[in-house]
C-alpha cells in the first residue's frame, strides 16, 4: 500500500499535481460513504481525506459543516469512521488521511485512537487544532505513530 509521500512522489514524477479529495464520514449516509471513496478513488483521487464529525467544527466552511452536522444526525461517530475505513480498504489501497479535531480522539483515547487508524487503513491525520508547536507530547505521541501528521 503505498504511503502519502510515495504517492506524492509517484505523481510528481510523472508530471502531475497530486489530487486530494475529501468526504465527511456519514455524509450523505453511512452506507454512502464507502461507494463515494470507491468513487473518488475511481475517478482519479490520489489521496483521500475522510473527515471525522465533529460537534463544533469552527475551522470549517459552511459545506463541511453542514456535512458534519447530517453525518453526526445520521449517527457517525469515530468508531464508525474507523469501520467505514475499514470496508473501504478492503478494495482500495489509495492513501487516506483521517480529518479530525483533536477533542474527539483525546475522548476516543488519542494512542488506541492511532494505533486503530492504523490496523483500519489510514496512512495519516490531519488535525486542524494543533499547529506545530501547540502541544508537543501531543504532536510527539502522533509522530511516534505509524501515521504520517498531516499539517
């Protein structure tokens, strides 16, 4: 399965831009959610960013928001993310990263957080409230992971 960076590397090799497409887990319905990877997958996406919903997603625009908000209704939670991942890696080896606020894998338990990503599919996390140097037993814990920080 290839990493992040091969992937990157694999495309800029070949003279192409990386594509880099996103779906918020549960949106539009859990059972979507799957086909819509396999889709973007399909379609050329490069690398994939499945979002985890979150409560108070203040970082987001309003699309992700909105997203966020259906998801959490229709019941998604981190869990559910991770199984989600794991159906969809079970066809794909496309690099996905986990979009996520830190609160949500600190409640989940952020290392069996890490180290279940990682047995589900995911190559890296990508979280939108520790910039570098915020936290650094945080920031160590994730880099000490086998999931690459996505900044």
């Amino acid at each position: 399965m290839p990493s992040i960076s091969d992937r990157f590397a694999e495309r800029r090799s070949e003279g192409r831009a990386t594509l880099v497409q996103s779906v918020t887990s549960g949106f539009p319905s859990r059972s979507a959610t799957v086909d819509v990877l396999a889709s973007l997958a399909e379609a050329g996406g490069d690398v994939l960013e499945l979002g985890i919903p979150f409560s108070d997603p203040l970082a987001d625009g309003p699309t992700i928001q909105e997203a966020t908000f259906r998801a959490l209704e229709g019941g998604m939670t981190v869990e559910g993310t991770l199984e989600l991942l794991g159906e969809f890696r079970r066809g794909s080896d496309t690099p996905i990263v986990l979009f996520s606020y830190l609160n949500p894998l600190l409640r989940y338990g952020l290392e069996a957080f890490l180290a279940d990503a990682e047995q589900a599919g995911a190559q890296g996390v990508l979280l939108t409230d520790v910039p570098t140097g915020a936290d650094p037993q945080v920031e160590d814990i994730i880099l000490t992971s086998a999931l690459a920080l996505i900044r």
